[in-house]
C-alpha cells in the first residue's frame, strides 16, 4: 500500500497539468499520477493535430471560451518558458457555399464575443494567405491559431513533476475506488493506493473512473475515432497553415481539414466515425462488450435517431478514401489521392447525455473527496493548464492538508 495525498488518475496533458497546478497551490502536498498506459500522452493528447486554437467556436462565457482563451495564453507563456517550440501560424476557417455564410457569420460574433484576433476576407485576400484554396468565397482570418507538439508539453510537465519530488506511476490502471470519510483506497494494476483526494483525468475512461466511486455518471463516454492522413511531401506545398471548413454547428466537431504541424508535414483529417472500442484506432478493433454499451446506451440510440444520415456519410468517408479526398477538395481542389498517405487515428473521447444531447462543453462531477474531469473534449490540449486551475478550484472547496 502506498501512501500519497492527492492522486491525479491520467497522464494525459490535463492530468499532468491539473497535477502540477495542485503542487504549485498546495506546495508542501505530495500528488501521485496513475497512468494506465506505459508512456505518457498515448492516447488523445499524442494523437491530435497539435493546433493551439483561439477560441472562436465557442459559446461566448462557456467553459470551452474561458479556458480556450486563458489557457492558450498559459501555454504558450509555458512554452516560452520551458524553451518548447510553437508558431503562431494562423487559421482560416472557409465558406465555399453561400449557405455557409449564416454559420460563419455566427462564428464571426462568437469570436469577436470571446476577444479572438479575427477578420472577414473575401476570395482575393484568402488566396494570399492559402494560394491553393481555390474554392473559398468568404473566409474568417484568425491569425493567432497556433501549431505545437502536445507530447512534449507532457514530458516537460511530467519532468516537472518528478524533479519537485512527485510520483508518476505508469502501468498502473485503476480497477476500483474506495472512497471512506476520512481517506481513499485506489486500486490498480500496479498496487494499491491511499490518498485523501482523487482527481479523476482518464479521459476515454473517465466515466467508468467516477462510477468506481460515485456508482453512476452522468454521461456516457462515446469514443469517435478521427481518421488521418498526411500529405506527402511533393504536395506540402497546397497549405501554408491551418485551413478549416464551416463547421455543422448540431455538432462539436470541426470537420475535415488542413493542419500545418510543428514537426513539419501537413496533416489532413480528421473525420468522426463510431470506434467499435474506447480504445479503436483501426476499424478491425473491436471490442464487444464496450460496442454494446455504446449501441444499447438510450443517449447513443437517440442520437444515431436524429443524425443517422451524417452518421452514414462519416462511415463512407471511413471505408473510401476517394469519398476522403473529395472532403478535401471542397477547400483545396488539387489534392488528389496520390498525394495523401495514412497517418495514426486518435480517438475523441465525446461525452454523451442520457437525452441523446452531445456534451458541448466542459464538464465536471464532485464527491466529496474526488473532482471527476467528465467531458473534456477539444480545445481541452489548448485549454490544459487553464482547466488545471479550474479543476484546483473546484478540490479546493472539499481539501484539507
């Protein structure tokens, strides 16, 4: 039995930046990370597209808006900081329809709202900035969208952390939570763990987390597997930045696009399919226990109800890579198919409503002694150590050390 006095439950980035927040609040406490996985940052954080996002699509004074436009500010300052590599690129988020145009006008008042740098430009302008858009009719500019690699954010925050004398244990999967009056027993592969406070970060498992202890959450984790592929280079030429659609506002996602990414490359994607398993980066993985969880949860039957036709057009575009490349003609009709090669899937970790309602912002559920990080879908990587803050003010109403 090992003793600590906060467990953080994931290593994702904002498990280590929650982690990190609780020492720099509470300096004289000792915080344990438990990360089910060998390596940090395996999951939804080292699979994205690295994009540091302004802010611009979300509910003006939401969770999603505050902490976007906090902690995309925290991150590059830590960035700088810490001598970690990041450019602000800029986005440019394009209507190739005029039936677009309502949607992007809202995106316009939402981002002014939320204190995001952005302009309208018309076709001209656009083909300045993304000389291969051809498609574009109007665009929004957000020059302050930014590219970094997220994994190794991780690893300096996780750095941080031992070298101030914290435990990370990987390996460790938590199997069940006891949760006392005076204390916490946390189980795992690993050995067992007492604590006084727990906080709940496992992203695509973060509702079995919290029923561990609470017996129920309050939404179900749908896991959408994000499909990529790479331009290879002989076409990096086709995108300078960041090229985005209009997005469908029924949903949170952002739809098929271009990313400019840190390392080099441009990576194109991803789309937003059913996984057959939380943890379903191929199309063979299938995991029949959790499938059934999915397809007999109320919330998952009244959503495929509503929107069983778009469902249909993210498979296609799954199972062709011809209906794939299309997608991407809508914004840069050159791309052909011989210029994409596959590139690694992430899964996006979407908590679903028992009323069928997807989640829009971030969400959280408390006991006593646990704060449960329940939806913390994108921008969460951008919103990281802004969340992180959000979460120590939420333990700090129930901690004593």
């Amino acid at each position: 039995m090992t003793s600590t006095e906060i467990i953080v439950v994931g290593g994702g980035i904002v498990g280590l930046a929650t982690a990190r927040s609780i020492t720099r609040r509470y300096p004289n406490s000792h915080v344990t990370v438990l990360e089910k996985e060998k390596s940090l940052a395996y999951h939804q954080t080292g699979r994205n597209s690295g994009v540091m996002h302004s802010g611009i699509y979300y509910k003006p004074n939401s969770l999603k808006a505050v902490n976007c436009r906090t902690g995309k500010q925290m991150m590059e300052d830590f960035c700088e900081e810490q001598g970690i590599p990041f450019r602000l690129v800029g986005k440019v988020i394009v209507a190739t329809d005029e039936k677009e145009l309502p949607a992007l006008n809202n995106l316009f008042e939402r981002g002014r709202a939320n204190g995001v740098e952005c302009e309208f430009i018309d076709k001209e302008r656009l083909l300045e900035i993304e000389p291969h858009v051809l498609n574009g009719i109007k665009a929004i500019h957000v020059p302050e969208a930014g590219i970094v690699d997220y994994v190794q954010v991780c690893e300096r925050l996780g750095d941080l952390l031992r070298e101030a004398g914290h435990s990370i244990v990987t390996g460790a999967e938590v199997t069940d939570i006891r949760e006392e009056d005076s204390e916490l027993t946390v189980i795992t592969t690993a050995g067992d763990f007492k604590a006084g406070y727990l906080v709940n970060c496992a992203g695509l498992h973060s509702d079995r987390v919290t029923k561990m202890a609470a017996g129920e959450a309050p939404a179900k984790i749908i896991p959408f597997r994000g499909e990529y592929f790479e331009l290879k280079p002989e076409a990096w030429h086709l995108c300078n930045a960041l090229i985005y659609p209009v997005p469908d506002p029924n949903f949170p996602f952002l739809g098929v696009h271009f990313t400019r990414m840190i390392s080099g490359g441009v990576e194109c994607g991803p789309n937003a399919v059913l996984a057959f398993a939380r943890e379903g980066y191929h199309l063979t993985d299938v995991n029949a226990r959790e499938l059934w969880e999915v397809l007999s949860y109320p919330g998952f039957r009244k959503l495929a109800g509503r929107y069983w036709k778009m469902g249909m057009g993210e498979i296609w575009r799954s199972a062709s890579k011809a209906a794939f490349v299309k997608a991407l003609q809508r914004l840069i009709p050159e791309i052909r198919g011989e210029h994409l090669e596959e590139a690694p899937a992430g899964i996006r970790a979407q908590a679903l409503a028992p009323s069928g309602a997807l989640l829009d912002d971030f969400a959280f559920h408390e006991t006593n002694r646990i704060v449960n990080v329940i939806n913390a879908p994108s921008p969460a990587a951008t919103s990281a150590l802004s969340i992180a803050e959000t979460v120590v003010d939420k333990l700090e109403d129930h901690i004593q050390v």
